[in-house]
C-alpha cells in the first residue's frame, strides 16, 4: 500500500479492508460504503468531491488518506485497432495496459509489476528485471484510467492480468485489485470476465483457487520439461508434472475452461512430437489452447515458423478433441503484443491527453 507522511492511498484497499480502516478511525462501517460509491462509481479525483460525506469526516479523511490515481502518460494505436498506454509511476518506473477490440469483446490486458524477475527467453518485459511490485491501487488504476478515456459507447468487457509482470509473484496486491474489480458495489467485473495469466507459480495457483473464482490461463510453451526450462527458469523449480497437477486441481466452474498459451518458436517447441505430447498432457475436457506465432523483437533471436507448421500443428491437436485457436498477436507495430511490454517512453512527444501514432 502507498502511505504518504503515515497517510494512505484509498484506492490500494478492497471493501472488507477499507470497512477495517475506517472501524480503526472510529467511523461506523457505512462510512466505508460511501467512501466506496465515490472512488468507484463516481471516479472522483478528490475527497473534497465527495459531497454526501459530512464535511467533519471529510476533512478527518484528508487528514489521513489522499486518492492518487493513474493518468495515461501516452498511448499509441495499432493498425489493427489495439491500444497501448503507458502510465509513469511517481518513483520513475513506467508500465503498459494494452487495449484489444475485438468483434464482441473489449480486452483490456493490464500490468502488476513494473518489469518481471521471472526471464523467460522470449519475452522482451523479463529482459531488464524487475523494478518492482504494483500496489493494488496501481493495478486498478489502469483500468480506472483506460475507463475514462473510451470513446462514447465502448465499454470494457473483459481484463486480463497479462501485462508486464508475473501477477502471481505480486500475490497479495493482485489478489486486492482482483477483489476492488469484482466488487459488485463498484467496478463490478464478474469473475467469467477475468483472467489471470501465470508463468506456473503452483503454491500461488493453488491460492488463487481458494481465494477467488477468477479464469486461470497458463504460458505454458512446451510439452516436455527441457525444453520448458530452456524457455521458462520457473520450470526448474515448479516441473510440468507438478504444474499441471495444479491446474487439474484448480477449482474452476464445470463451464469454464483453463487456457493454455502455447508461443510457437521455430525449431524448439513446434514439431509434431510437441503437439503428440502435448495432447498426452492435458486433457481436452477442461483445457482451451492458444497457439501464438512468437512475435520477433528486437531482445531475441527466436523466429516464429512458418504458417504450414502452425496449422500442423492445430491439426494435431484439433483432431485429440482440443478447442485450439491460432491467436495472432495484435499490436505488434507498437510493441504491445504478447511479450513486448517495456514500460519505456518511446520517442513521442509526452502529452497531456491521448493521441495516435498511427
Ligand atoms: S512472459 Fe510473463 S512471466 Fe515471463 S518474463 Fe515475460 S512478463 Fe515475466
């Protein structure tokens, strides 16, 4: 949580925690409630703003807490429609949300750490290591932010925790910002329109299943150990064996499925053997597969393989009774695809409001 001078940021406590706070202050729990409506439905930047709250506790809550929301530092369009912002916490470090239009759907993909200490080969975020944690305030704040700016009529649908960072290894502040979304008092997410992406933290999995119901998706990139932890460390400490026996013991409802994303690399994890073992290790009734052709970059001299061996590959799986979906990853001319998420500023110049580069 954020403090300032020993005062605290109302918007990195869920409701049960911000009722707690309030209950030590010595203010009934209906305080909390209020406080809640204006920081969620109403979005107010102040806590001047919040005129049906007495002005006595008002000014005993500037006393002691301050709001300090996110604001979209820069953002870029895509070709395709995909949007990615880039937000400047106070202490230096930048991180992205990447906006994804899709017929039905409007995916906001959104960060939990500032970089990543997990390095998996392919992913440009993990290249420069962790700076550090997102407090759950962070975390919400790019929603609360993207939300402002959307254009009359479009409305978020979905989020997905696969931004830069492993969320698992941020648990305690992701578990909060998943608890302020769902509120049905404030943003009101419900769990089917949340998914959380993991590298296989399997004790935090295992959490994560008694914690919440929130939709599990797995990078999972390999079907045999070796090559898992050539592509992934996390491998070494957490094998697939033991990862997917987390996955099976993931308490999903009988309608939901895990997602398992499948980055396809030339030559390392795209042969039929691959796909052959990779339906020996799941099971078709509770899994959802997403193929992604490696997007190249500028960090690695990895390449995607050619379209004959993706749909290959497909084929092996569809014909195991697998729903396999081939996602191109979108956003690539502005860096904000799969795996490409820096935080940095590129050469734009700063704004105050929103503008496109393309
Ligand atoms: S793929 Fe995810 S877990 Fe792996 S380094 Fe990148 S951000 Fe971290």
């Amino acid at each position: 949580m954020t403090h300032t001078n020993h005062k605290v940021n109302l918007l990195d406590f869920d409701l049960p925690q911000l009722k707690e706070l309030i209950f030590t202050w010595g203010e009934p729990a209906y305080r909390a409630d209020q406080v809640w409506g204006w920081l969620y439905r109403k979005d107010v930047p102040a806590i001047e703003d919040m005129t049906n709250v007495s002005v006595t506790f008002r000014g005993f809550l500037d006393a002691h807490s301050f709001i300090d929301r996110l604001t979209v530092h820069t953002a870029e369009t895509s070709v395709d429609g995909t949007r990615k912002f880039l937000f400047l916490l106070p202490d230096g470090p930048g991180i992205e949300s990447v906006l994804i239009p899709e017929r039905d759907h409007l995916t906001l993909c959104i960060s939990t750490q500032a970089g990543c200490a997990q390095g998996c080969r392919f992913c440009l975020t993990g290249k420069s290591g962790l700076r550090r944690n997102l407090t759950a305030g962070e975390i919400v704040g790019q929603v609360m932010a993207v939300k402002r700016i959307l254009e009359p009529g479009q409305r978020l649908t979905n989020l997905v925790f696969m931004g830069m960072g492993e969320p698992l290894a941020n648990y305690d502040q992701t578990l909060t910002a998943i608890r302020i979304l769902n509120d049905p008092a404030g943003i009101g997410f419900a769990y089917r329109r949340l998914t959380l992406s993991t590298s296989g933290l399997v004790p935090q999995i295992d959490r994560l299943g008694q914690d919440t119901k929130i939709n599990l998706a797995v990078s999972l990139n390999a079907s045999d150990d070796a090559t898992r932890s050539f592509l992934m460390p996390i491998n070494r400490r957490y094998p697939l064996k033991e990862l997917l026996a987390a996955c099976n013991r993931y308490p999903l409802p009988l309608t939901r499925r895990i997602t398992y994303e499948y980055i396809l690399i030339k030559g390392v994890n795209d042969s039929p053997q691959a796909a052959h073992r990779l339906t020996r290790l799941l099971k078709p009734a509770t899994s959802k597969i997403n193929l992604i052709p490696f997007n190249p970059h500028s960090g690695s001299d990895l390449v995607p393989p050619d379209w004959d061996t993706v749909l290959a590959f497909q084929n092996i799986l569809v014909k195991g009774h697998y729903t396999v979906i081939i996602r191109k990853s979108k956003g690539g001319d502005i860096s904000a695809a799969c795996g490409q998420l820096q935080g940095r500023i590129r050469p734009l110049e700063p704004q105050t409001g929103l503008s496109s580069v393309n």
